[in-house]
C-alpha cells in the first residue's frame, strides 16, 4: 500500500542525496529508519574528542554522587 506524506523541499533534498541509483525514495527511509544492533565494541574509539569525554567522566560522577537511593520494598 501506497502512501503520501509532505516534506519539506530540504528534507526533500537531503533524502535525494542519499539516494543511490535504482533507490526510491522508500528504501532511503527504510534504510535510515533500520534499527541495527551493534555490538559495544563497534563503538570504541569513535568518541576522540578528549576534552567531550572529560567533561562526559565528571559529569556522570558529579550525577552519580547526587543521586539518592531509595528502599524498595517488593
């Protein structure tokens, strides 16, 4: 089944860029919407700026030191 949605002429054109030959305008979609598990190592190094992953460490500290635990009773 066949639908129609409104883009934007951007979106319109940034989907063009993606498409490659033989491709519709679906596949692009499809393509991008894939949700692909991925293991945690494909993920190490990509994150090279040092001083982003600084401020990521203290940060995730600085939460971790201000969250309260709480007892649960089940």
């Amino acid at each position: 089944m066949t639908k129609v949605i409104s883009l934007s002429d951007d979106a319109y054109a940034e989907l063009g860029k993606l498409k490659k030959e033989g491709d519709s305008f679906s596949d692009v979609v499809l393509e991008l919407t894939k949700k692909e598990k991925k293991p945690l190592s494909y993920f190490f190094g990509k994150w090279s700026d040092k001083e982003s992953l600084d401020w990521l460490e203290k940060s995730i500290e600085k939460t971790r030191k201000e969250t309260k635990m709480r007892d649960v009773e089940f």
